[in-house]
C-alpha cells in the first residue's frame, strides 16, 4: 500500500466562467432548454386544435400574454445560436469526402445553410 496522499482538484460550481470556450459550451448546452420549451408549446398547441376550436382559441389567447411573447422572443434567440452553433460544428464531427478528397469544412458548412434557407 502506498501512503502518499491523493490530489483532488476542487471543482467550483463556477468553473467554466474561467474560460471563453466553456461559457460558450454552456450557453449552448442551455439553449437545450429552449428547445425543449419551444417544442412543449408546440405539441400543447396540436392538443388544444385536437380538443376543438374554442380550446385552440384560448391557447392563441395565452400566446398573446406579454410572458408568453417574451419566451417566444428568449426562444427564438437561443434556438437560433443553438442552430448556428451546431451547424458550425458539423465539420468537426462528420468527414465528408469527394473523389477521394476531404470536402472542406465551408462547404459543408455554406451547404447547410443553403438547405436550412431553404426550408
């Protein structure tokens, strides 16, 4: 048995403030929340039209309310970095080749905003 004492690094709950790269790693690791948000508002929306039309109304009512109108703006900010991030990232993760030869990465990258625009 080894007497020497082992080294445990204290982790703060603040850590990754230290460092550009991981802040933005963590905004959008939480944009995640958005879209979950946004896709439960949709699908609260298919089953209000499903219950008729005067249940539909009154959840068109509740998306005029200024809470709601701010989530929808904080959405569609977050889900928007979410986005460009991800695409961004799609290079790094997916080798693409061509006749033998890489395709490179801003091609790969023009190309998918080019269908996400057309979409």
């Amino acid at each position: 048995m080894s007497a020497r004492k082992p080294f445990h690094r204290e982790v703060t709950p603040t850590w990754w403030l230290r460092n550009p790269f991981f802040v933005r790693y963590m905004i959008r690791e939480g944009s995640s929340v958005f879209v979950l948000g946004y896709t439960l508002v949709l699908l609260s929306g298919l089953v209000a039209l499903r219950a008729g039309p005067d249940a539909y109304e009154k959840f068109l009512q509740t998306l005029q309310s200024p809470w709601a109108l701010a989530f929808h703006l904080a959405a569609f900010v977050m889900v928007g970095y979410h986005t460009i991030t991800f695409l961004a990232m799609t290079p790094k993760t997916t080798r693409l080749e061509f006749r033998g030869k890489k395709v490179p990465d801003l091609i790969i990258v023009v190309a998918e905003y080019v269908v996400l625009a057309a979409v």
